[in-house]
C-alpha cells in the first residue's frame, strides 16, 4: 500500500473529499485527516488520526522490545554459561527476569516515545501549525485511479508527498471489526 498526503486549510472540502473517497470504494479505515483543531475535525466527522498514533509510541516502544530482548537474552546466556541454571530453581528466575527486563524495554520505549511527535508526521509539523490540515490516504495499487480521480476535483486540496502506509492486513483486519462492532 502507498500513502499519499495532501494539504488543505478547508476542512468543509475535506468531508467531501472523504465521502467521495469512500464512494468510490475506499474504505474509512484508509483515511485520516491530522490537526491540531481536533475538535473542529471530530464536528466534521472526518476520521481522525488516534491520538496514540500522534505520538512516536509505537517506533520507539518497538525500540524499546528490541533493547528488552537484548537484555533478556544476556541474562538468559549468562546464566546458561554461569551455571547458576543447574541450582534447585533451574531456568525458573532467569526466564522471569528476562520477561520483567523485556516488559520494562518496551514500557520505557513506549515512555520515550510518548514525549515526541510521530516521526512520520514531522515534515508536516510547521503546516499544521499555520491551521492547515493533513489528510493521508493508504491506498493499494488498484486504488490509486480512483484517488487521483476524486483529488482532481478539489483544487484546494493540494499534494504533499507520499510515503509507505500502514500494511494491507492491518486496514483489512479493522475494517472488519468496524463492520463487525456495526453488527452488534
């Protein structure tokens, strides 16, 4: 799938240009508008980037898992290599300290995180703060026409760059539990 972001100060444009993206068959969960209006957006019912996916939590808690998963790993080694595994306790305290130290890895990277913007949304940070809006779609290849097509209408929405999305089975996998949670 490819990201494409584009810019408008006119979120009234930017509801119809979401409705005529879903029209055309482009699923919710494939577009999202950022601002720093959120309020003005939610009014708009304009499908709103989550607030978690504004921060850097997920970059850096991934991070964070992989300096946790260093860690555990050493103390797994050092103990298998000390000896200390062949005491009455055996693997038992290692393999919970190695989880407690992979938990805490991943909790500090999700605290890091939490202190920045998403990295992704970085280049945009000085047009959001003039009062424009961000609008990103992901689409699939197949999709792409139709983007351009509904686009080509709105002059006042103006490309900003593109960039790599979300993956397919994750946008698939929520817009079924969205049609699933409309069910119930």
């Amino acid at each position: 799938m490819n990201r494409h972001y584009y810019i408008s100060d006119n979120l009234d444009e930017l509801e119809q240009v979401e409705e005529e993206l879903e029209a055309s068959g482009i699923h919710t969960e494939q577009i999202h508008v950022l601002s720093e209006q959120d309020a003005v957006v939610e009014r708009h019912h304009l499908h709103e980037v989550p607030s978690v996916l504004k921060q850097d939590v997920v970059r850096s808690g991934r991070a964070g898992a992989l300096v946790g998963l260093g860690l555990a790993l050493l103390v797994l080694a050092g103990a298998y290599f000390s000896d200390w595994t062949a005491t009455p306790a055996g693997w038992m305290p290692f393999i919970f300290l190695g989880l407690v130290l992979f938990g805490f890895g991943v909790w500090e990277g999700g605290l890091f995180g939490i202190q920045r913007p998403n990295s992704h949304f970085q280049a945009f940070a000085e047009v959001l703060k003039k009062g424009q809006h961000l609008l990103f779609v992901d689409v699939r290849p197949r999709q792409e026409a139709s983007l351009a097509r509904v686009v080509l209408r709105h002059p006042r929405v103006q490309l900003a760059g593109t960039g790599s999305a979300a993956p397919y089975w994750l946008v698939a996998w929520l817009h079924s539990w969205h049609q699933f949670r409309r069910l119930i």
